[in-house]
C-alpha cells in the first residue's frame, strides 16, 4: 500500500510518502511535481553515487531521494514564473545500478493537491521568506565566493533577482499592504528596524497620513540596542520630512523597541493588522528567515491599535528621559491578554510586552515566569504529539527549556527546533539532561547538541566533494522566526508567533507582540512546513559540521542501507519526522 502527502506555505512544498515497510531493491525515489495542466517535472537532486560527480541540471531520475519525505524549494519560483500554483507530487521508486536506474513495477505514489500561496482564508494570509543564504544557489550567485559584503550589495538592489529570490513573498506582503492605505486612510506602524530604501519609500510616500513609534537598534549592527544610539537615524529622518508622525521611542542599553506590526484604519475604524518576526530591513527581507501574518480582523486590529496608542502615551510621558519609558503604567496594560474567536471554535488570543513588574535584574535566577511566556510555556507541557520551533536568541529561561521539559514529560512527542544562537540549544541538553549549565566564561566546553534541536551551520568548514563554501550570515541573526507550533494535525493545534522572542528577557525589558492561536489548523500546517523546512536545511548541515571529513555527503549503493534509517524488518517505521508526517493521513 502506497500513501504520499504533501504540505504547502506560500515558499515550499513537503512530501511524504510510505510503500508500508522497506522495498527490495529500491536505490530511492524519483520525484516529480505535476503542474494544474498535467505536466511532470522531475525534481533538481544534490548528492550524487560514489564515482559520480554532481553537474548542473540533475534531477531525482538520476540520483535518486534516498529518503520518505522530502521538499520542493523552487516550488514559488516556479509558480511565480508559470503562474500555476497547484502542484501533486508522483513518488516513483527506482531499482537497477547507478547510472542504469529504471521505475519499480511496485508502482508510483501520488500526493494530494497542495496550493503555494499566503493565502489561507478571505481574512488571514501567512507569508514566509526564504532568507537562508547558506545554500548553493547564494554561493553559485555570487560566482562560488559568498562574501557579506557582496551579498548586501545584490539584495540592497531592488532590480536584483536574488533580492527577489531571497525575499519570496515578503516585499509583497509589506508593501502591498502600505499600498492599500488609499486616500484619507491611515496607516499605524511600531517598528524596531527600518532600512530598506523600498519599504521606506512605500511608508513616505502616505505623508501625514503614517503614524510611526520608531526604536532605535544600534547603529552598528542594527540587531540590538547599546546607549541611545540609533540605526535608524536616516529612515526616521526621511519619514519626517515626508509629513509623517514619528514618535522617536528611544532606548537605552538592555531594552529594545522590538516590535514589527502595522494597523490599516479605513473610515477611522481598524480593519486588518500586519505583524510577524520581520525587520523591515534589506537583511530582514532577504538574509534570514522571517515570518509575517496580515490579518483582517477588525478586533484584533483594534487590539493592535490600542497598544500602540499605549506605547504613544508612554513615550510622550517619559519625555526625553529614555529611564522613563516603560513605565508602570504601561506594564500594567501589557499584563493583560484578550482573547477573539473565529470561525469553526478558533481563537487567537494578543499578548503584549513589557508585562513583567518591572526591569530584568541579574540572571533571572528563580524570577516568576511572565504572564505570556506561562501560558505559552503550559501550552507546551500539554503537547501530544509533537512541538516544532524556530528562534532567533530567546535567552533563558525560553521556548528550548519547555520543550525539553515537554520531551522529558513525553518520550514520544515529536520535538524538533533550530536556532541562531547555540545557547538556546545547549540549553535544550541542559535542561533534558537535568544538568545546571556551566558559568558563561569558566572554560567549560560546550556541551553536544542533541540533534532535535541545532544550532544553524553553513557549509564553511567541512565542504563534501563537488559543493561550494557557504555563507551562514550577513548581520547577526540567521533563523529570525519567533514560531512554536503544537500538534499541528491536530483540531488543538497552536500556533505561537510575533516579535517575542520567546523567553523571559523579552517579556521583562522589550517592546513585544505576540499571538497565540489555537485550532486553526490550515495556518498550523503552514507552520509546520516552514519550521521543518527550515529545521533540514540545516539540521543536515550542523551534521556534516559536526562530523567533519567523516561526513558522507554521497548516495548509498546498498538499499538496505539508507532505508534502514527509515523502517524496520517488520514494517514499523523507525524515523520520528516520517512518522510525524505520515500522521496526518487519515485512517482507513
């Protein structure tokens, strides 16, 4: 019995597949994605048989998928280009010798129809970019020598292709809605990093009719706050000669204006609420992996509004003392969810920052756990299947520590995350293993990651025969998305996403949103596509990092060595994201 299933967002596409138990014989899978006229194109495949050497143009015909599942990430550029977004995926096992391979006659698998779009209902739209550029496309790009500085070039440049490449939909989804704000509309905007000549031509160009509360992220890296310097001086200064209203909310060390949303009002009434992880950046747009939910929910809107209303008045109240900001007042307010409900028993409930009594002191140690963060870290601990995330520096304690406490609670949950800064990853080991994590600068090695949960990698080091050097990241960040999903299959499905970044810190010192939505399962299964594909791009590469020369990059001449990977001899199956996937096929 053959089964395949496929997941979309508007970026990639995932596929997995199940012949039942391993095939005799089978060298792996042909892929290929079948277009709304009918038309097979064979996916483009990477690694390569022993004695083969990669060339341009190889598809999964040739050098097979030695796996059950896999993804397809030129599934947008190919829809933008053709114009046809619904794809089906035919999995065809192969047999024969390498260079001689040949269909099985167990016969081909076909996917259900999955459509790339941000598009998930008439009011909510989810749009993720493809911001790795620790791939062979950037490093071929940039003529084999990935360099920082050519890189910010290429995606500064707005007739760039690989700014467009990079972005996917996310200009798109920003400048278009700026652009619905018509005549005698307004547009309401609380920003952290501001420095794309596009995105800050589109917002000058509403004049008086842009209200902004503009942060300052330091100058010299424009990812996180020192003094009351401000990276965003020429972009403020733009917008203000234009005629709009710049509220300048700056901070001082340890404290960021960190949020990334934006409010339509139409006739003076809110009518849709843009907001996500993205820095409106060259670098937020194109150089890491990003996430933005427009929304056309008039109450949420209206939530959004009377937040940044709050952050009006506070700013206003501290005058130029930036120790003022942040005030008990505004605490008190941020202290407080409100929950809306949507259609068929959905909810999404708005959490503010800073909510915490106060300014962090010291480490955190024994602190009581902010408001947000408890019910996101309780919606954890209630997994059932499985907890996938994506972070960028969340700190501690955060999202990894309740995941390990969740996977100690439930041997059996699916638990997989990845993230740029290794300490939220060793602090997953750290709390797994119950061991207190070493004093930052005593000299203790650092521990091993435990693979469910790595750190993000570039080929750098270790580069397998036939691949070009990698770049990991232009600025500091490298996974961006503030995302956890739970049990996304599931009609309790959660998605937690927003500017938070998902620890303690940014509940105490930051100005943070973030929505918590629960039983909305087509925006949980756009998620989970977005977070594993993120998660294999470079869980693979953290591999090959880790192993060093001892890393196999090749495909494997002996079927039963790969499959053994994904099945036992009795048909179980012995791979938990195979596992994971193939759940959301309904039983017979």
């Amino acid at each position: 019995m053959q089964n395949a299933i496929a997941f979309a967002d508007n970026d990639v596409v995932m596929v997995a597949w199940s012949y039942g138990r391993q095939l005799p014989g089978c060298m792996g899978f042909a892929v290929h994605r079948i277009d709304e006229a009918g038309v097979e194109t064979p996916l483009p495949s990477m690694a390569v048989f022993p004695g083969f050497k990669r060339k341009a143009g190889q598809t999964t015909d040739e050098f097979p998928i030695q796996k059950f599942y896999w993804k397809d990430p030129y599934a947008r550029l190919v829809a933008d280009k053709s114009g046809s977004r619904r794809f089906r995926y035919k999995v065809v096992p192969l047999e024969g010798k390498p260079g001689k391979l040949k269909p099985m006659s167990v016969g081909y698998a076909v996917s259900n129809e999955v459509e790339v779009t941000p598009f998930l209902s008439d009011t909510l739209a989810a749009y993720f970019n493809r911001g790795i550029i620790s791939t062979q496309h950037v490093s071929q790009a940039l003529d084999g020598k990935p360099e920082k500085g050519k890189l910010l070039e290429r995606v500064t440049d707005q007739a760039d292709s690989l700014r467009g490449d990079l972005a996917g939909g996310m200009i798109e989804a920003l400048t278009g809605f700026v652009g619905e704000a018509k005549t005698n509309d307004e547009l309401y905007c609380a920003l952290y990093e501001l420095g794309d000549d596009e995105l800050i031509s589109s917002l000058a160009s509403l004049k008086s009719r842009l209200h902004v509360v503009l942060s300052n992220p330091k100058a010299s890296d424009g990812q996180s706050a020192s003094g009351v310097t401000d990276g965003n001086s020429t972009s403020r200064q733009t917008l203000k000669h234009a005629g709009a209203e710049v509220i300048d909310r700056m901070f001082r060390t340890g404290q960021i204006g960190h949020n990334k949303f934006a409010v339509l009002v139409k006739k003076k009434k809110p009518v849709a609420v843009l907001f996500g992880s993205t820095n409106w950046t060259s670098t937020g747009l194109c150089t890491q992996t990003n996430n933005t939910i427009i929304w056309r929910n008039p109450e949420l809107a209206q939530r959004y509004l009377d937040y940044w209303n709050e952050l009006k008045k506070d700013t206003e109240a501290a005058g130029d003392d930036p120790k003022a900001l942040q005030a008990a007042k505004l605490r008190t307010w941020d202290r407080k969810s409100k929950t809306f409900n949507l259609e068929n028993g959905a909810t999404v409930t708005s959490w503010f920052s800073p909510n915490a009594p106060a300014l962090r002191k010291g480490t955190g140690a024994n602190e009581t756990r902010p408001v947000d963060m408890d019910e996101v870290a309780k919606l954890m601990l209630r997994a059932k299947s499985a907890i996938l995330f994506l972070a960028f520096y969340p700190g501690s304690p955060s999202l990894a520590n309740w995941a390990a406490q969740a996977q100690k609670a439930n041997h059996q949950l699916f638990v997989r995350g990845c993230v740029t800064n290794p300490s939220a990853a060793d602090g997953f080991v750290y709390e797994l293993k119950g061991i207190t994590p070493p004093k930052e600068g005593d000299g203790t090695p650092p521990v091993k990651q435990d693979p469910r949960v790595v750190t993000a990698a570039a080929l750098s080091r270790t580069i397998p025969a036939g691949w070009m050097k990698e770049i990991l990241t232009a600025g500091f960040a490298v996974t961006h998305d503030k995302i956890v999903v739970i049990d996304p299959f599931s009609d309790d499905c959660v998605v937690v996403t927003g500017s938070h970044n998902l620890g303690h810190r940014a509940s105490f010192n930051n100005d943070e949103n973030l929505v918590i939505v629960k039983g909305q399962r087509y925006l949980a299964e756009a998620y989970a596509t977005h977070v594993l594909d993120i998660y294999d791009h470079f869980s693979w590469r953290s591999m090959v990092q880790r192993d060093g020369e001892k890393a196999d990059a090749s495909l494997k001449v002996k079927p039963e060595e790969w499959q053994s990977r994904y099945y036992n001899d009795d048909g179980s199956i012995r791979n938990a994201q195979l596992r994971f996937w193939l759940s959301a096929i309904p039983s017979d």
